[in-house]
C-alpha cells in the first residue's frame, strides 16, 4: 500500500510487528463504506458506527469519517445520531411531495412536485 512506501521512504523502514500491520491498511476506511452502503440497502434502520480497534475515541473517528464520505459524496437523506454514533438513511421521510389535478384541454393531469 501507498502508506507503507511513505513509511519506507520516512523511515527507512516499514514497521515489522504483527500489531503494526494491522494498521494503514485501510480496514476502518471499508468498514465507513460498509456501515454507508448497509444503511442505503436498509432504509430506516439505525446503523451504529464501530470501529474495528474497539475504543470509544476509535470510534468516533470513523463516525467523523463516515461523515466525511457522506458530504463528499453528496449523498442526501442520511441523518446522524452524533451521541449514539449512529446513521439512519430516510430517503421518504424528508421528501414532501404536493400533488395537484389540472385539466389542460379538457384532460385531467395530476401533476407531482417532489422537494
């Protein structure tokens, strides 16, 4: 990965021990997309943002991130539970549709504004 050559670059060397490679391997970054992509498939459903060091400042974090990609993204709908860390997607529940008839001559239409 792109990190460690920085590391080798920086260093001289990448770090070796077992615990080290866990890290800078993009695992948290998969896991934001994941916890994004089970709240779209799931609309409605709460989805608490945990981070896979299992600390609390860890896992604010990733909510931090996830946060990111959603405004990076431009992804509507999806409201944030920042003291639980949770995400929720809602796409009907903010969308205020106003429906009106019209006839245009002498056929009726419904037209739909959705905002």
């Amino acid at each position: 990965m792109r990190v460690n050559m920085l590391m080798i670059e920086t260093l001289g060397y990448a770090l070796s021990s077992s615990h080290d490679q866990l890290r800078c391997t993009g695992r948290s970054l998969g896991q934001a997309f994941e916890a994004i992509g089970f709240a779209l498939r799931n609309p409605g459903s709460e989805v608490k943002i945990r981070d896979h060091f299992g600390t609390s400042n860890s896992d604010i974090i990733l909510f931090q991130k996830v946060r990111g990609i959603v405004e990076d993204f431009g992804l509507e709908f999806i409201t944030f539970g920042i003291n639980d860390l949770t995400i929720t997607y809602n796409p009907f529940k903010e969308m205020e549709i106003l429906k009106e008839d019209i006839v245009v001559d002498g056929i009726k239409y419904r037209r739909v504004y959705e905002g």
